[in-house]
C-alpha cells in the first residue's frame, strides 16, 4: 500500500516532531500517510469536507500579508526583472 498521489508521506519520527504543523496542513485540506520503518501505518485526513476556519488574528495577518505582497518590501535592489534574473 502505497500513499495516493495527493498525499504527502511523513515518517513517525517526522509526524511526532511535526505534529501541530501536520494538523494545520490538515486542516488547510492537505493529507498525509505515516511511515513506520517504511510501511505505510496510519493516515492524518481532514474531517469531511468542511474548509478550515481561520482565527480574527489570523484572518488579520493573512490579509496584511496580502497587501504588502501587492505593495512589494522596500529592500533596495532595484527592479527584479525575470531577463535580467536569468540571463544566458
């Protein structure tokens, strides 16, 4: 038995490290198989179709992260132009 291809695959190890990381990947509708000594053991799913709910503080941060994505940040490199990146 091997994962399904929209699965990403977690040792046991990797899952008791990651744990709150994996469950708030969940959560965002991801899936994972958990590996023991390369068996497939378990699988961490998220819970029917419902789609996750985010906190005021996090709606808050991800609408800031938003809109400084549209503003861009102030770093000083001039313009970042796909050419000029990678040139021949």
């Amino acid at each position: 038995m091997s994962a399904r291809p929209e699965e990403k695959t977690l040792t046991l190890r990797e899952a008791n490290q990651t744990f709150a990381r994996a469950v708030r990947e969940v959560e965002a509708g991801a899936a994972f198989t958990i590996t023991r000594n390369g068996r497939p053991v378990a699988r961490l799913v998220p819970i029917g179709d419902a789609p996750r709910r985010l906190s005021a503080e996090q709606e808050a941060a991800r609408l800031r992260a938003r809109e400084r994505m549209g503003t861009g940040w102030p770093i000083g490199a001039g313009p970042l132009l796909r050419d000029a990146l990678h040139e021949r």
